[in-house]
C-alpha cells in the first residue's frame, strides 16, 4: 500500500523525456508557453541502432541507419518526430553500482542536419541522458 521515500540520488541533472523549446538555446527563442501543445501530437519514427550500440557504445547514429530504416519503412514523414533507440537505458543497474559511462551512444550532426532539413522532421530524441560528451 505505497512506499516512503526518504532520499533520492540521480546520477545526472537531466532525466526523463523532456522538449526544450527554442528559448533553451537562444535567449530571443520561444518559450514553452509560445509552442502550442498540438505540436507534439506528430508521426514517430524510432531507429533502432540498439545492435550496434551493442558493440561499440559510443556509437553514433549516421545517414545511412536513417536510409537503411526508409529502405524499410518508406520516407521519413515530414513534421515527424524521430527517436533513436540505443538501449542505453538498459544499463541503469551497472550505472548505479559503476556510475555513468564515460561515454554515450548519440546522432551524428550530419544525420541531424539530414532529417531537418532534407526530411523536415520537427523533433529527434535520444535515449542517454545527453549526447553532448564533450568536456567540461
């Protein structure tokens, strides 16, 4: 009949799915409250690339895993949101006993480049907690 939670210890200071609007990265950017919410009710396209993760966890996804998925699938819709599934999160266990990974599965700039502005997607996602691992 429930449970009490006394204390909470997250790894990161980013968890769970999240939508930053423009403002996030721009100071002249829309706010949350500017971005209608109808914006979100869009196509899902997930891109498996958990196999290859699988071999090499800092592996990023490229142009040709979104081509491979179309040569599957058909065209990316446009105004779709695209979400690659790395199966990051099923190493939470080993990430609470061993800490995060010194490395993150993530996307290419190019291949995000490529969905925006050649498949005119509205979104991506990521599995990991945040693909930029560069220092500091």
């Amino acid at each position: 009949a429930g449970f009490i939670a006394t204390e909470v210890n997250l790894p990161t200071d980013q968890l769970g799915t999240q939508l930053d609007p423009p403002a996030h990265w721009s100071e002249t950017g829309s706010t949350i409250s500017d971005v209608p919410p109808t914006v979100t009710v869009r196509p899902l396209v997930v891109i498996d690339v958990s196999d290859k993760t699988e071999e090499n966890p800092g592996y990023h996804a490229v142009i040709s895993d979104v081509l491979d998925w179309e040569r599957r699938f058909g065209r990316v819709p446009a105004g779709s949101v695209v979400f690659f599934r790395s199966d990051w999160s099923r190493g939470w266990e080993e990430y609470y006993h061993n800490g995060l990974p010194s490395t993150f599965a993530g996307v290419t700039l190019s291949t995000l480049r490529f969905l925006h502005l050649n498949r005119s997607i509205l979104l991506h996602g990521h599995e990991p907690l945040d693909t930029d691992m560069t220092p500091g």
